[in-house]
C-alpha cells in the first residue's frame, strides 16, 4: 500500500481464468508487461493455445512481491496526447526469482509444456562485450555459471535448462530475444553456444542444430512505473494495483519467423492476427528502429540531460531540441542505412518526434542515460562508422558523445553531481578524471575497448574533442542552436 491512499482500498483481482503456460519470460519489467504481454494475450484471445506467461526476476523479488497478492493481473495504462485507456492484463500467471529459487526456474523452462522464452534483460544482460558481440568471459556471472549448477544468469539459466530439455528427450524452446540490440537473436546465439561450448560440445552441437534464436524489433515507449502512478490510478479506480505500467498508443513488433520445428504450428501464439510482423529478413527493421529511435533517445537524453530538462517531451518541446533532432535524422542517420520495404522514412521521423512530443508520457532523460556504455556501439556508433566511411557529416552525432563523455564524468555543466548508473560506471569515471583538459578526457574514455572500437577511433577524435570543448565552454543550447 503506497502511503496516502485509504487503508480499506481492494487490491485488483483476477476476472478471467487464468490461461495455461507455454512462456517463460526472462526479466519481467514494465516494457515487455506494456508490449509482448498484450501481444500475446490478444492472439490468445483471436486463435486460441496455451501461452500464459510464467515471468522471472533474475535478482529482486520486487515484481513478485507486487503481483502475487493481485494473482499477477495488472493494469495496462495508455497514455495517449489526449486522454487516456485502461486494460486489465491476465496472461503472466505467475513470476519466479531466480536468485531465490533457480531450481524452480530450472525446472520450469524444463516443462514440456513451455516451447517458448522470451527475453527483456537490458543489454547488460547478455555479459557480453557490446564491440565485439562475443560472450566476456571474464563476466563475474559467466565464471560463476560455468562453475555451478545454481546458475545467475540468463546465458547459465537457458543452457542449463536446454541441456535438460535434451536429457530427457524434449525439444528446445524458441529463445526470442526482446531487447533493443541489432541481430539480438544472433547476438544471443553466438553468446548461448559460446557457453554451452566451454561446458560440453555436445550439447553446443545439439542446440546449434535444433535451437532457434529469431532477431526481433520491439517498439513501444514505457516509462518506468513511480509512486505517484501507482496512487493517481487507485484514486481513479477505488482499486489498488501496485504493479500497473504506463504506455504510449504506438506499438510495433516485428520477428525473424524462425521458430523450433518440432512443434510445428504451436511453436509460437498466433502473432500474425494480432499484427505482429513476421518476416524473413529483420535487419533493416532493427537498424531503422535502433538508429532512427534510440540513437535519438539517448542523444536527447545526454544533451537533454546537461540542459537541464527532466523529460523526453520537456526536451522536445524546446524548438532548439526539435531543431537538433531533425538535423540527425535527416543528415545523419537516415542516409546511413537502408529502410525496410515500403517504409516511408521521412514520415516514421516525423511519427517519433509526435510520439516523444506526447506530453502524458513522461520518460526521464535520467532513465534513457542509464546503462550508455552497453548502448553506444549499437545506438550511435554504427552509424558513425557508416557516415564517416562515406564522409557523411557526424557533427550532432559526436556532440551527442560528448554529451555522454560529459554525463559519465559525473558532474553536470552547473558543477552538480550526476547520478550515473552503468555497470562501467566507475572506470568511466576514473578515465575521465584522469585527464586534465578536455582533450585528454575524450582520449581517455574513447580507449575503452569494450565502446569503441580502435578503428573508429581515428576517425571520431577530432570531431568528438571539439564537441567536447564547444559544450563546456558555451553550454548544450548555444552549441545546438549553431549546429542546426
Ligand atoms: C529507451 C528505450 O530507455 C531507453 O534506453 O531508449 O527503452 C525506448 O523507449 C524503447 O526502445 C522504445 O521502443
């Protein structure tokens, strides 16, 4: 119970059965709650199958604690720019902590019941080195896992559990990875065989062979869920949910239609009825949502951030942010890759900037910085790479990483500590504090292997130094303003 509300509020119940599992979903927060929840939950609804949601916490208990006494129902707010919708969700049947419970975890993605599982564990999640896409296999985690029959991490969990499946004669489950990285499947693939390689070669082999890893592009803007949500919509409704999420109108999912064989038609819920995009090359997806999306997000985040402003949409309501973004969608990202068929890029721009413009959704530039140092490589300097081998301008581009060198530096243009949240955090923090003039700082932090790749380097130094110094000295909006 939040403090403020009557104490006699009912907690939200249950209205509909509750559907039999065929999900596991590895980090159940608020964004796949708000989006692949009520994908699947609508195709349940349009064709029918068993594919109830079993969530897991990997560490905290927190989402537990908040979804068992409400049987895991929740509220689904739309916030659309003029009003908004409530949706009552029912299709996680229940959430595991894995740090508490791994056996019932293990056991869990062990049931011939399950044949899919789905995963949202950040990018830092796949404890891999965001440059070079391979497993680190000096990931605390990963040396734990390959050492243990208690595993921590969802790399530990899904081998595992995949080399039950095999003992007993099961077929593998679909791993569809959620996250926001390029070829996640791929990605996820290359990092789950890597693993299963160091434990038996067999069982490597084995899931190579039948497991099926499908990319996919997620899209939908879900703040996180604060206190005050959470007691606004009691007093709306007379009931108390202390797990509901907030989210924009848009949604978009498309998926590599690459799924587990053996189970033929019920390999998956029926996706396509509910608008899901199935389709057979997912690259130019990912790049145009990533880039176009993200690579925005977290430029608007540092810059946005240093300004001064809390939100995305404070951000671009600010003509000299609204400037700035166009300029980077226009010259700097959307020449660097090529759209998806019959996508009209101009208009998908001008669809994100009504979408971050949406003043009920208030996404914290805070929230967007967090975690730079896994999202960079796939965020902005892909496409620097690609402008600078076509010598294409990267002026926005590079003030947006030297928005972050900034951030990461922990104190803001006013002198202000900044709280920065990143697992890097500290080595950014030394790197930066181990020079003494811009320069230095900016060389400093582009050695981290683990960003930026050496290559790129060379060409980025010049143009990232001289943000750098233009942004300290006049401040984000002269700097901006002179840009655009
Ligand atoms: C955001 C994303 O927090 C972030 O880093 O850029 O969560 C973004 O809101 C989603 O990818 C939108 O689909």
């Amino acid at each position: 119970m939040e403090a403020g509300l009557p104490a006699e509020l009912p907690r939200l119940t249950r209205k509909a059965a509750k559907p039999v599992p065929g999900i596991v979903h590895l980090g159940l927060g608020a964004f796949f709650r708000a989006h692949g929840a009520l994908y699947i939950e609508e195709a349940m609804q349009a064709s029918g199958g068993d594919w109830g949601i079993i969530g897991v916490s990997l560490q905290s208990s927190a989402m537990h604690d908040r979804l068992a006494p409400q049987d895991f129902v929740y509220t689904a707010q739309e916030l659309g720019p003029n009003g908004e919708q409530l949706h009552q969700v029912g299709v996680v049947t229940d959430v595991l902590v894995a740090r508490q419970d791994p056996d019932a975890v293990l056991a869990t993605l062990a049931d011939p019941g399950i044949r899919l599982v789905t995963l949202t564990i950040t990018e830092k999640g796949y404890c891999h080195d965001p440059a070079t896409g391979r497993l680190n296999m000096a990931h605390p985690d990963i040396s734990h896992d390959l050492d243990s029959e208690h595993p921590v991490s969802s790399i530990g969990f899904l081998v595992q559990a995949l080399a039950r499946r095999r003992d007993a004669g099961l077929p593998p489950f679909t791993v569809l990875s959620c996250d926001n990285l390029p070829d996640n499947g791929r990605l996820l693939r290359g990092i789950v065989l890597e693993f299963a390689g160091k434990l038996d070669a067999d069982l490597a082999h084995w899931i190579a062979e039948e497991g099926r890893f499908p990319s996919s592009m997620v899209d939908r803007i879900v703040p996180a869920t604060k206190p005050e949500d959470i007691d606004a919509l009691a007093t709306k409704t007379g009931v108390l949910d202390e797990a509901p999420v907030l989210h924009e109108p848009f949604r978009q999912w498309v998926i590599e239609d690459d799924f587990v064989e053996a189970y033929g038609a019920d390999a998956r819920p029926d996706f396509g009825a509910v608008g899901v995009e199935l389709v057979a090359n997912i690259t130019p997806y990912e790049d145009m949502k990533i880039r176009m999306l993200n690579g925005t997000h977290s430029s608007l985040a540092y810059l946005g951030y240093l300004a001064g402003y809390e939100t995305i949409s404070e951000t671009v309501a600010d003509p000299v942010f609204a400037e700035f973004v166009t300029h980077l969608w226009r010259h700097e990202i959307m020449p660097s890759f090529t759209p998806p068929p019959g996508v009209d890029l101009k208009a998908y721009a001008e669809a994100l900037f009504q979408r971050y413009a949406n003043p009920a959704i208030r996404h914290r530039t805070w929230q967007i910085a967090m975690d730079g140092s896994q999202k960079l490589p796939q965020r902005l300097l892909g496409t620097v790479r690609d402008n600078l081998a076509d010598r294409r301008d990267c002026l926005g581009l590079s003030t947006a990483i030297a928005a972050w060198m900034i951030y990461v530096g922990g104190t803001d243009l006013d002198g202000k500590p900044i709280d920065v949240r990143d697992p890097l955090a500290d080595k950014l923090k030394a790197l930066s504090d181990s020079g003494t003039t811009p320069g230095e700082k900016v060389v400093a932090l582009l050695s981290v292997e683990e960003i930026f790749d050496p290559q790129l380097v060379k060409g980025l130094r010049l143009h990232v130094e001289s943000a750098y110094i233009l942004l300290s000295m006049d401040g984000v909006r002269p700097v901006l303003e002179h840009m655009a």
